[in-house]
C-alpha cells in the first residue's frame, strides 16, 4: 500500500508496510501510482501517454528506479507484521506509572478531562505510603527491565510537593537495591513553582510538562484559577525561568487548542517567541457537547493550521530561530521497532495509572471510570478479563486501520479516546485520526526539507 501527497512544492510518497519515504517529482509519484500492479508495460505506456514530452529513456530509467526499491523492500513492500504479531506475556511486564499525587487542582479549567482535578471523584491527596507500595508494585513487576518510568500528575502534583520529593528520595534507594533506573517527570500548571520545586526538578526530573495554551487572552480562557481569574501573568515568568534554569532542555510547553481557538499556529509561535522551544499543543479532548470540541466542520482549519506551522518551522531554522513541535518529531532512518510500532503506548499492561488511594486503571485518561479499574496495589490486577482486552489491542485489532497508510506510525491510535469516543478500546475516534494523519503528512514534509536545506548547506 502506498500513500501519496504533494504539499509545500514537495511530491512524497510513502510506503504504508516499510514506512519508507520518497521524495521525487511529479513524474515520479505520476509512475509509483502506476507500477504498483508490477506491470512494466502498462505503466511506461501510460506514463508516456500522460506525459508525452518526457523522453522515453527517462521513464525508462525511472522504472528501473521502481524496480530496485521493490526489490530493497522500499516501495510495494507486503505487510507481514500481523502474521508475525508478537504475544504479550500472561503477565505483562509493567515499565511505567502515572502516579495521581494530586486529586486536586489550584486551577478550575473548564475543559479538564480530569473534572478540575478530581476525576469525577472525591479530592485527595496520595499518602507516602501508597506511593511507596506504588514504587515498590513497579520494580516487583517489571521484570528484567532495568529503565523505569514514574509520571508525577495530578490534579496538580505540587500540591503534594513533600510526597514528590520523598518518593524520589525512595526510588533512588530502591535503584541502587534493585539495578533499576527511574526516569521521573513531572506535570504543571506552574502556578507553585519556586526556587526550591525549580532546583529539584532541575537535578532530578527527566522531564517536566508545563501547561499553558498560548496567548494570554486564550490561556486566560479556561486556565483559570477558583475565583475566576487568569493564570498566565502568574506563571509565564516562572516557565521562562524555570526553562532557563534547567538549560533549555528536557521539558515540553503542553499547550491545549479548542474550537475557540482554532487559529493555533499563532499560540504555538507566542510561546516560542517567548523563548520556549520545545512545544506541543493538543487538540482537546473532552465530550462531542461540549462548546469546545473539535468538531468536523473544524478539521480544513485545524488541517491548514498544521501545514503553516511546518512551513514556519523550516522557515525559522533557515533563519537561525528553530523550535521543536511534539507532534511533528519523526525518526525516518531510526524509527520505534515494530513491536512498538504495532502495539503502541501499551497502557493497561506495560503502562498503569496509580490513584491517591492506590488503584490501578489503564492510563490516566480512565481514573474514575469504575468500569476500568483494574485491581488495586494492595490486591493486584483483579481484572483479568479487562487486562487482556487492553493486551489484544493492537493497531491489527481496529478494522479500520488495516487498510490505513500510516497505521505503523499511530499504533492504532490512543485507546483512551477511541473508548470515550465509541464505547470501545478497539474503536477509532475518527477526528483524532484523521487530525493524526495530516501531522504525520506535515512531520514527513518538514523532515524531507530540512534534510534538504541541511544537505545544501554543507
């Protein structure tokens, strides 16, 4: 299966099985098209029938480009990764948590997934040794695997700042008991940031997400704190510092963008041209009836949204000014392995998240959905039933997928959303899918020419 696409001035064509890229010209993604049935010629009597004044030597030679690609494995490759699909084990090995610190936010954002923090639920806070038995429930299931994850979310985790801090303390002991290495992160809304949280996270986070959505009137919007009022005058210059302090490196400005603001690009370039360079910004994610859902009626906006940012993008690294946006981070030559490209995130096997009170849910995106619980650290997964749903779900196990382009790039996309979306984790949620496909259309386009102008400045 072959997808292409012209977009920028550059013709692509990928490779839906081998996820090989080609550029060429129109000629070139005119005779992909047609060769494809392996019919040599048919496709150089068509060629030559479409494009009369190319001489038929250059077709000639262009099909014997085709043919050596087929040959590679680069182009019509056929897809044997669902025969081959690798088994999860009965127990799968878990190498990450969410730990819920926080059911209980300083910020009441209308759009929160997370019900302003609370996930539908009762506010708290996550005792130490809940924490602790989560840290100790993560190395006594992981494994042979040495790298460990620990995401510290909320609510907002800087409400529970001393727990934060110890449980780091324990985990680095229980690294140094067991051979195990923890990747920490952290995510906020900043509105607690000081010297003190700045220094920590600077020696002991991997990584750290900071929230805000843009420009102040769009921010302002819905991150607003209990009294109403707007939180980005209070937290833009702790961000500033905070990435300052921390070298400008391993963090992320986690934006939001809703129907209210489908002009985007402009909030992604105000954070950037505030400093920040490492930036994501995320559709919402929040019900159909909602006033700020991404409807479909949206997508031409959103779609032309993503093409000007990859455009501004190769346009500031010519000038000296680049940034990085999450969703456009694409390793072409060096890629995930196919088990990842096939399984995806791995939430409710690989992947838990832990709540104050110590139960277990697929991923952060189900706590407080009573029908995803999965057991408990006390007790273990006592779901089965819905741990081996979640096992099963594989980019093969959405029919919809099958017969998509970029079905090895999105895994199948996020089970969160497609259960929210249609009841089922094997579902698709439509609107994220195809908001996935013209990112992966723009990160190719945006990799493509950056290797150009890099290649054309040596």
């Amino acid at each position: 299966m072959i997808h292409s696409y012209t977009l920028n001035g550059y013709h692509i064509t990928v490779d839906a099985a081998s996820c090989a890229v080609h550029v060429t010209d129109q000629q070139g993604v005119d005779a992909i098209a047609l060769y494809e049935d392996g019919d040599r010629e048919k496709a150089s009597r068509l060629l030559q029938e479409k494009s009369p004044q190319v001489p038929p030597a250059d077709i000639t030679a262009c099909l014997d480009d085709i043919d050596t690609l087929r040959a590679q494995g680069k182009l019509y490759a056929p897809d044997v990764y669902q025969a081959a699909l690798p088994q999860r084990a009965v127990q799968p090995v878990i190498k990450a948590l969410c730990l819920h610190v926080a059911h209980v936010c300083n910020l009441a954002c209308s759009y929160c997934f997370a019900g302003q923090g609370k996930y539908a639920g009762a506010q708290a806070l996550m005792p130490y040794e809940v924490g602790r038995d989560a840290l100790d429930f993560l190395v006594r299931h992981s494994g042979t695997r040495r790298n460990l994850e620990v995401d510290f979310f909320g609510g907002e985790p800087l409400m529970n700042w001393d727990v934060v801090k110890r449980l780091v303390a324990y985990g680095r002991e229980l690294e140094k008991q067991h051979n195990k290495v923890f990747r920490f992160t952290l995510t906020t809304n900043g509105v607690l940031l000081d010297d003190e949280v700045m220094d920590f996270c600077n020696r002991e986070m991997h990584n750290v997400v900071l929230s805000l959505d843009g420009r102040k009137e769009v921010h302002d919007r819905f991150r607003v704190d209990h009294q109403g009022r707007g939180s980005y005058e209070a937290i833009v210059p702790k961000f500033q510092e905070f990435v300052r302090r921390r070298g400008h490196q391993g963090y992320y400005m986690r934006g939001t963008f809703t129907h209210y603001n489908l002009d985007f690009l402009n909030d992604i370039l105000h954070m950037a041209d505030l400093g920040f360079t490492q930036l994501s910004m995320e559709p919402v994610v929040t019900s159909p009836d909602n006033p700020s859902a991404i409807t479909q009626d949206d997508l031409p906006q959103v779609f032309e949204q993503y093409e000007r940012l990859a455009q501004v993008m190769l346009e500031r690294h010519r000038e000296g000014r680049p940034f990085d946006f999450y969703h456009f981070l694409i390793d072409l030559g060096h890629g995930p392995c196919i088990h990842k490209r096939i399984i995806g995130c791995g939430s409710g096997t690989e992947y838990l998240a832990v709540t104050p009170w110590g139960d277990l849910y697929p991923c952060h995106q189900f706590v407080g959905e009573q029908q995803y619980r999965l057991g408990s650290l006390l007790e273990g997964i006592t779901n089965a039933t819905l741990q081996q749903e979640f096992g099963r779900c594989n980019v093969f196990s959405h029919t919809e997928c099958l017969q998509c382009w970029a079905k090895y790039f999105c895994s199948g996309g996020c089970a969160a959303n497609a259960a929210h979306a249609t009841g089922s984790v094997t579902g698709v949620y439509d609107i994220g899918c195809q908001i996935f496909k013209k990112r992966m259309e723009c990160a190719i386009m945006l990799q493509a020419a950056l290797d150009e102008y890099n290649e054309n400045a040596r």
